[in-house]
C-alpha cells in the first residue's frame, strides 16, 4: 500500500509540472520608424551602435603642366630703304614716301610750342655729299623742321631751306654730328612758312639713317 501511495504522489506532481508553463525572460531595446504611422501605435527602430563617419577626402590636385619658355625673336627693323632715294652724280634725291603729303601740316600763329611734330620723310640716308627733298605748298605749313637720327650717325653740315613764292633761301650752317637717338630743330625764317624745298649737306655713315619732321 506504501508502494502505491508513493507512485500516486510521483504521478501527480508529473501534472502539475506539465500543466504551469515555463517562462524565459530577455530584454532588448528596438524601435522601428517608417515615416508616418497612420496606424494605432508608432514602431521606433534605435540602432545603439556608434555611427561611423568615413573621413573626408582630399581634394584633388590638378597637376601642373610643364610650360616651355617662349623666346620671342626680336627683330631688328629696317632703318631705312633703297628704294628711298636715287644717286646722282653729286647729290642723292628723296623719292620716297612723303606723310605730309597725305595728312598737311598745319602750324599755328600761336601755341605751336606745343604742337605735334608730323613726319615729313621716311628713315633716310646723305649719299653723295648732300639730299634734296621736295615739298611744295601741299605739304602745308610749318614754324619748324627737326633732323632726327634713327640710327647711327650723321655729319651734317649745312641745311638749306627755299620756301613757297620764292624769296630769300635760309641756310643753317651746322657742322654738327648727329648721333642715333640726337635731334636738332630750326626755327623757319619768317614765322609760319611753306616749304618747296630742304636740301641737307653732309655724309650718313654705314648702317645709319635719319628722318625729317615738321611742325
């Protein structure tokens, strides 16, 4: 009887066992978030984990482009033509271009301190002892001509000035050595004047040139 009061005792906390459900216990923290929830309750998703930033790039550096250096030929220009003048058997004639002849001068009673000075010749040379140059009243008129080396030297000697209508020639006796880059400048006889002819006495040495203007 002992033997079966025991097997009923086992028997019953089998049941009991069997009937009281077994609880495991764990904890977590989840949200879930999809924008707008229209529904009865919000769903949040937290991730705790660190967020990882990646570093910022560099900016990219262009590369540099090796240049060669550009040498630029510096050209020597003519100082004068040729074709400028024509020789004679004791004088050199201009028959070169003549600016004045396209634009005249025009020289002012007053104020012509300050007048701009008009090329009345191109770069030019004395062959033969002397240069005539010819002008005439369409050339304009002038209170002044300059003689300017261009380019090397010039002996000049004497220049010579017959204007417009004739009358008196105006000789300037100089005996002076023009140097490249050096001017002299004569006062015309009787205030503002037109000029027919400039003869120019003296020798231009090799590789050298000089030029006439007027104002």
């Amino acid at each position: 009887m002992k033997k079966a009061l025991v097997t009923a005792l086992l028997l019953a906390s089998s049941s009991i066992a069997m009937a009281k459900p077994v609880t495991y216990s764990a904890s977590a923290s989840v949200s879930i978030s999809a924008g707008t929830h229209t529904g009865g309750g919000r769903q949040d998703l937290r991730d705790h984990r660190s967020t990882y930033t990646p570093p910022a790039k560099a900016p990219a550096v262009a590369p540099r482009l090796k240049v060669k250096p550009v040498y630029l030929q510096q050209l020597r220009p003519a100082v004068w033509s040729p074709n400028n003048t024509t020789l004679g058997v004791n004088a050199s004639t201009y028959i070169g271009p003549r600016p004045v002849l396209q634009q005249p001068c025009v020289a002012h009673a007053s104020g012509w301190q300050v007048a701009t000075w008009h090329p009345m010749t191109e770069p030019t040379r004395i062959d033969r002892g002397r240069e005539l140059f010819n002008f005439g009243a369409q050339a304009g008129s002038f209170r002044q001509i300059q003689l300017v080396e261009t380019a090397g030297s010039s002996h000049i000697s004497q220049v010579a000035i017959e204007f417009v209508g004739g009358g008196r020639t105006q000789v300037v006796k100089l005996d002076t050595e023009l140097k490249a880059g050096r001017s002299l400048t004569i006062d015309l006889d009787g205030g503002v004047r037109q000029i027919n002819r400039i003869i120019v006495y003296g020798s231009t040495a090799q590789s050298s040139a000089y030029q006439i203007f007027g104002r």
